[in-house]
C-alpha cells in the first residue's frame, strides 16, 4: 500500500508542477482491460482497480510515452543513476 501511495503521490505531484492552467484529475475505476494477458494475479483476480492521473500541462512527447515504464531517465537529461532513484520516485538502494 505504501508504494502504491508514493507513485499515485509521485504522479499528481508531477501533474501539478507541470500544469500551469487548466487541471489535474484523479480517476479510480474497476480496469477492464489495459495489462498483457498472462499476468499470474491479474489473470486470477475478482476485479482490478485502474488509478489514472489526467492533466492539461505540458504532455509527455509520443517518442517518449514508451519508456515511461522503463529505468527512470529525464527527457532531457542524465539517467537516474547520475541522480539517483528509480524512476516511480522510490530512492535507489544506495540512497
């Protein structure tokens, strides 16, 4: 529950300070779908729940929106271990 509470954390502080104008959102709902079929306790589970974070700031660019799930990096910057962490927010092992 506390990894989960620092990404939803992470991700409306990032759409805060990204959001100049307009809105931030927070939407929780029973998933349908949106996760690869063959996920052990996804497959097997009564219902899941989906957390989306909706914003009007400044996007994240269509060649970037891939790596969003891989080891944290800026898009214009060094890799997280340059600056330490992961990526979801969570300090790496050496922090």
């Amino acid at each position: 529950m506390k990894r989960l509470q620092q990404i939803l954390k992470n991700l409306l502080s990032n759409a805060f300070k990204f959001t100049e104008r307009g809105k931030v959102s927070l939407q929780v709902a029973q998933a349908k779908s949106g996760w690869t079929a063959g996920h052990p306790q996804l497959d097997t589970a009564e219902a899941v729940v989906a957390f989306s974070v909706i914003d009007t700031g400044v996007g994240i660019p269509a060649n970037k929106q891939n790596s969003i799930f891989e080891p944290f990096q800026q898009a214009d910057g060094p890799p997280a271990a340059a600056i330490g962490g992961t990526g979801w927010g969570f300090p790496s092992a050496r922090d």
